[in-house]
C-alpha cells in the first residue's frame, strides 16, 4: 500500500506547541526532525526514538509471509 503515517511528538508540559514530527513509512522510521528542522533537542528523545524503532521493527517481523 506504500502508505505513510505522519506523527507529531510534544512535551507533556506544552501539548499545543509542535516539538518534533515523525515519518513512518512501510514500518520503517524514515525521518525524525524538531520543529523547524532542528534537532537541537535529539538526544532528549533519543531513547523514545529507538524504543519506537523496536516496536516498529517487531510489528513489521510479525507481520512477515513466509514465501
């Protein structure tokens, strides 16, 4: 289907205010940029990040037909 899935993460503090967008497309994280395409703020979300890169990769896995 090729679709893509746009994500927008905030702060718990400021739900209004963007932070930063995530791009998951065929269950792979294509792109992760801040507000303005900075990414000054990274490292502080680089754990959920990678937490969500499992998640997406597994699912993907156990979405898997064997041929």
């Amino acid at each position: 289907k090729g679709q893509t899935v746009i994500l927008f993460l905030r702060k718990k503090e400021e739900p209004d205010k963007p932070y930063y967008t995530i791009e998951v497309k065929e269950d792979v994280l294509r792109q992760c940029h801040g507000f303005g395409n900075e990414d000054k703020d990274y490292n502080k979300i680089k754990s959920f990040v990678e937490s969500f890169k499992r998640v997406i990769k597994s699912r993907h896995e156990k979405t898997k037909i064997a041929v």
